[in-house]
C-alpha cells in the first residue's frame, strides 16, 4: 500500500487513528513511569545509571502529559492541544536518527542489532508524526472556517 493511501484518510477515520495512538501512548508511558519508579526506589540498584533513568522518568512523564493534552484535544475539538504531543514526537524522532547515525558511523556498526529495532521505531513515528499533523492542519482549518463564519454572521 502506498503512503498517500494511507494518508488520504477520511476525517472520522483519521481522529480515531489519532486516538488510538493516543490511547496506546498513554498505556506505554504510565508502564515506563511504573517500572522507572520502582526501579529508582530498589536500595541495591548500581548508582550509576541514576542521571539515565531519572532522565528518562522526566521525559516519560513530559510525554504523558502530551499524550493526555493530544486526546483531550481530539476530544474536545481543540487543535492547539495536539502541539505538545507533536512536539514531544518530534524529540523521538531527532533521538532515532541521532541514535542511527552513532551506531552507524561512532560504533562502527558495534551495535548492528539495534539498527532494525531503532529504524522501526523511526518510521513508526515518522507515520504517526504525519498522522497527526494532518488532523492538527484539518482541525485548524475547520476552527478558522467556523470562526470565519462566525464573525460573518455577527
């Protein structure tokens, strides 16, 4: 199937995409900040990786509060509230392709597994990337169209 089919969704169909990434997004972030935070409260855990998972547990709740603003502004209709989701999506895929590119020429390949995984990963969220900023286009257009409307009719 070729990506401008897959794009060319219907309105209905694409808000019900968007929430279902949304929905899942949210289960995947309340599991991470789960597991970071019963990690960080085991005594025995090694020091070192504290900065890393206390990073990640930062970034894990930044995102869920995204997730959450994402479908409350499907929900309600509001397409400014799909920017933080957009954003915090944008810093997954800058942190796939910085991640690709140090395995690729930093580690001389040294890490070829983790390729397919962080490329999947990648064009995952490039497509949801696109996904949901077609709804934010479509759903401003309709705010700016009924705002237009509006003010004609006053």
């Amino acid at each position: 199937m070729e990506l401008s089919i897959i794009l060319n969704l219907q309105p209905s169909a694409l808000k019900t995409l968007s929430s279902l990434f949304g929905y899942v997004g949210i289960l995947f972030r309340v599991l991470a900040v789960g597991a970071l935070s019963v990690y960080l409260s085991d005594e025995d855990r090694p020091d070192h990786y504290d900065v890393f998972v206390k990073a990640a547990l930062g970034y894990s709740i930044v995102s869920l509060i995204a997730n959450g603003c994402m479908l409350v502004g499907i929900i309600k209709d509001v397409h400014w509230l799909l920017l933080p989701y957009l954003g915090v999506l944008m810093l997954e895929i800058i942190g796939s392709v910085i991640g690709l590119l140090l395995a690729i020429f930093l580690f001389h390949f040294g890490f070829v597994h983790l390729l397919i995984p962080t490329s999947i990963l990648l064009i995952l969220n490039v497509y949801v990337w696109m996904t949901i900023t077609k709804l934010f286009r479509f759903m401003e257009t309709k705010f700016r169209y009924l705002r237009s409307v509006t003010l004609t009719q006053n």
